[in-house]
C-alpha cells in the first residue's frame, strides 16, 4: 500500500514538473516574440530619429536662416556706421 502510494505521488509530482516545464517555454516563447517586436520597433525609432537630426541640422544651416531671416522677416545686415562697440 505504501509502494502505490509512493508510486502515485511520484508519477503526480513527474506530471506537475512536465506541466511547469510546458508552461515556461511558452512563456519564455512569448518574451522572446516580445522581445524581437520591441528591438524591430527600436530600429525603426532609431532610422526616424537619424532622419530627423538630418532635417534638424538642413533646417538649421546658417544659409537657410539668412535666407529666412531676409526673405520673410526682412532683416538686413547692420551698416558699418550702425554698429557700436562697447568696451570697459
């Protein structure tokens, strides 16, 4: 009676481990899928962040703004006679 109870409980404890073994792999399955769509989403952060630093620094170019500054504001350049130095 004793060597079936042994038995039994043995064979429940083997099913247990193999259920738990089942339920970590798929849960280590889905990290992983997890995994692989954040670090896809990352490169494509990445590429956009690279493409805006591109259209910061074209933006940014001192001809644009002279060009801007001139075209829409319709600020000049100082004359020689209008700008002052100022010393201590």
């Amino acid at each position: 009676m004793m060597r079936m109870l042994l038995l039994t409980l043995l064979v429940c404890a083997n099913v247990a481990t193999a259920l738990l073994i089942v339920r970590d792999r798929h849960e280590h399955r889905q990290a992983f899928i997890d995994l692989t769509r954040l670090e896809k989403t990352r490169d494509e952060l990445n590429i956009e962040f690279g493409r805006l630093q591109l259209e910061q620094a074209t933006w940014a170019e001192s001809g644009r703004i002279n060009q801007v500054a001139t075209a829409k504001l319709g600020m000049l350049y100082p004359r020689t006679e209008d700008v002052v130095v100022l010393r201590r």
